[in-house]
C-alpha cells in the first residue's frame, strides 16, 4: 500500500520530528510512551525520516501526567490540545467519556491526521492557525479546561503568544495550561539542532522568565516549573546527551534552556 504522501513545510514539517522521536521511543522494550499510534502513523508516512534525525519523547510523558492527572480531578471537562500535529495523546490517555477532546492544527495537519488516526466519540478536530480568534467559537467556555500546548510557543511571534493565551483564559470557565518554554539560549541551541535546520523552520517567542507570561494575563498563575530533561533521563539517550542533561542541572542558565511549565487560571 502507497504511503501517505507529505507536503508540509517549514514549521508544519517539525511535526515529524516529534512524531518520528515517539514512534521510535516506543518501539523500546522498556518504552514510556507504548505509542502504538504512532509507530504505526510513522510506517503509513511516505517520507524520508532519516532526514530528520530522532527526536526525544520524554517530556510528552510529563505532560500526559499532568493532563491525566487534571481529568482524574474533572471527569468532565475539555482538553484544548493546541498546534496537535500528529501528536496521539489522546489515544495514550484514552480519556473517560465525559471529557472532549479538542485537536487543533492548521487544516493540512487536520487533514492528514483524519487519514492516519481512528475517530472516536467526544473527539473533535479544529483545522485552523491557534492564532486566528474565530475557532475558539466551537469550543465551550463553561467548564474546566486543560490547554496543552506541546511544540508551539517558540513558532510564535513574540506579541501572538501572550494574546493567544489572554483569548484563551478570558474565554474558558477554569483550568490549566501546560506547555513546553525555551529561553533565548534554548532557541539558539534548538537552531543548531540538524533536524531542525533541515525543516527550514523559523524560531520567535522565548520565554526565559514565566513570570513574564503570568504577569502579562490576568488571572494566570504558574504553579509548576520543571526542566524538560533530567538526569534521571541520562540512561534513555545517548552518552553525549546524557552528559549535557547532567551539565543543565549544575548550571543554572542550562536548567532554563528548556522547561515545561504548567499554569491555572
């Protein structure tokens, strides 16, 4: 069977990065992830993967906690899953019946995920830029929320990311937002990554202080900061890794390089 033929570019094309980083993650026998969906969505793809190089899972398995976690507390409420790619957490939670899920991506991204992924009760699909305001229409505000934005802030312009968030927290009862942050060190050094620079994509939003963010929405408030690799990673990558996730903890302007931060509001 002819594989799924690829015509993503630029930013839209660092989806495979993550995509092909947690199909082979879970293709581990001590695997964190178990992304079957994934694995199976890479082998569909009609691309050269190899061009990419591997990109790293483990923070997604902190954020599948953390969304986990939030729905064990609020049986019925929404996930907003923003820039979703073919990222498969809905299929690794596997969230009780009273929750929808929200995807939301540009509508080629949609597109192609409809081909790859099984739809399923209470999961619905946004084919739309996060940063055009009218999709949020189709998403209720009178319950509790939680916003997952894996893989987006650093392709937003600097001024859209805190708007974003703002429309997002005024529209939307209660909740949390969960994302991955990069300082301006962490996007110099993500623009040195090879798989990366072979997208031809394009960095902008760094956050090197979340406070920055809590203080320019009102009602936000961080409540968790972790670094995105820790040590304890070091046996799961490669010797070279390992040793810079060793350095990161020991210097302080490394352990802001990349974080994962969750707020409420």
């Amino acid at each position: 069977m002819a594989g799924e033929k690829m015509q993503l570019t630029k930013e839209k094309e660092t989806l495979l990065i993550t995509v092909y980083g947690k199909a082979l993650e879970s293709r581990l026998p001590n695997s964190l992830l178990k992304d079957r969906f994934a694995d199976e969505a890479v082998r569909r793809i009609d691309y050269d993967f190899s061009r990419l190089g591997v990109g790293l899972a483990i923070r997604a398995k902190t954020l599948d906690d953390w969304v986990s976690a939030f729905l064990a507390n609020n049986p019925n409420a929404i996930v907003l899953h923003l820039g979703c790619g073919l990222d498969t957490r809905i299929f690794r939670i596997d969230p009780p019946a009273g929750v929808d899920w929200f995807d939301v991506d540009y509508a080629e991204v949609i597109e192609l995920r409809r081909k790859l992924y099984p739809m399923r009760e209470h999961y619905h699909l946004i084919g739309s830029s996060v940063t055009e305001p009218g999709w949020l229409d189709e998403v209720p505000g009178d319950r509790p929320a939680m916003v997952v934005a894996e893989g987006l802030t650093p392709y937003l312009a600097a001024d859209e990311g805190p708007r974003l968030v703002s429309r997002l927290v005024s529209h939307l009862a209660s909740g949390e937002f969960i994302c991955d942050a990069y300082s301006d060190l962490g996007l110099k050094l993500v623009r040195l990554n090879r798989s990366f620079r072979a997208t031809g994509a394009e960095l902008h939003w760094a956050i090197n202080d979340p406070r920055d963010l809590e203080r320019s929405v009102p009602g936000l408030r961080l409540v968790e900061e972790t670094m995105a690799y820790k040590p304890e990673h070091a046996a799961r990558v490669s010797w070279f890794a390992g040793l810079v996730f060793r350095l990161w903890s020991h210097v302080p302007a490394l352990r802001r390089v990349g974080r994962l931060l969750r707020f409420r509001f």
